[in-house]
C-alpha cells in the first residue's frame, strides 16, 4: 500500500519536499542572522542595497505582504489548498508534466508558509527584497512559478487542442471530397 501512495505522489515528494526544505532553512538563516526588521548583503555587494538585499521581515497577511492581519483566514485557506492538491494530484495524467510540476510548487509554496504560521503565532517570514517590489521568500517563488509554469501548461494544451482539431477537420474534408 505504501509503495502505490509512494508511486501516486513521487514526483509531488521530490519537488515539493526539495522546496520546503529549502524554504525552510532559508528562513531559519534568516531569522538566527539577522535581528527583525534589519537588513544584510555582503559588503562585495552592497552597490546593490538599494535594489536588492537580504531583509528579516514578518507577514502575518498573503503572499507578497497582502492582505495583512489574515492570519486565520490564510492558515484555514492553506489547509484546504494543501488538501485540494494532494487529492487531485494522482488524477492528473502522468504525461501532463506542467500541471503536476506546477501542483507541486504550489503544494511546496502553501505548506512552507503554513509551517510558518503555526510554527511563529500566525506569522511568515519574508526576506528577498528586490527594489519596491514587497518582500517575499521561497515558498512565494514557489507558488509563483508555479501559477506560471500552470499558466504556460494550459496555453500549450490549447494550442495542441487547436492543432489536434485542424488536422481532424482538414481529414475529413479531404475524405468528403473524395467520395
């Protein structure tokens, strides 16, 4: 039983387990260096503070610093997304490799911030700042690239939808003129 469990989320595992972990010891660099609220870059570096830096910020509200104060609602919210992924994941078609890599990403982006808020009283740390962009960490990336990596996926299954359905059109008027 566990080998079929371990067959139906493997790729899942591998991909969003990697992220977590990264994410995780990210934050947990971040927030045993630098104090809350500070910043850091190494001094070969520092031409680009103004533009890029390492940062100990806080959430408590969505990704990108939205939303703040909905602690709650974005745990309660997490859950249900987590939950959501795991039972659809083993009905996606091996061969549609974007959906499952763009699950998995997301499944990796919703747990590493979930862990975050029930690990620090409904807060999430953040700590990429990039010019006036908001603040993020990986589990945002993740979660991004992974609506893009979803995004691109259903554009090329139209596109060979589109293709697919051309080609059946033009066979069968070429069947028609025939007769």
């Amino acid at each position: 039983m566990l080998r079929k469990l371990i067959e139906k989320y493997d790729m899942m595992l591998l991909i969003a387990g990697v992220i977590v972990l990264l994410d995780q010891w990210t934050k947990w660099l971040v927030r045993t260096n630098i104090p809350t609220s500070a910043s850091w870059l190494p001094d070969s570096l520092e031409w680009l503070n103004p533009y890029a830096r390492i940062v100990n910020w806080y959430n408590t509200g969505a990704a990108f610093g939205m939303f703040q104060g909905g602690s709650m609602v974005f745990t309660v919210l997490a859950f249900i997304v987590i939950g959501a992924i795991i039972y659809y994941f083993p009905q996606v078609e091996k061969s549609d490799w974007t959906l499952r890599v763009a699950m998995s990403m997301q499944l990796a982006g919703a747990l590493g911030n979930l862990i975050d808020r029930l690990m620090q009283d409904g807060r999430v740390t953040d700590f990429i700042s990039v010019g006036n962009f908001p603040v993020f960490n990986v589990a945002d990336s993740s979660i991004t690239v992974g609506t893009i990596i979803l995004l691109i996926g259903v554009y090329l299954q139209e596109r060979a939808a589109i293709k697919e359905k051309k080609a059946a059109e033009s066979q069968t008027a070429g069947e028609t003129r025939s007769e």
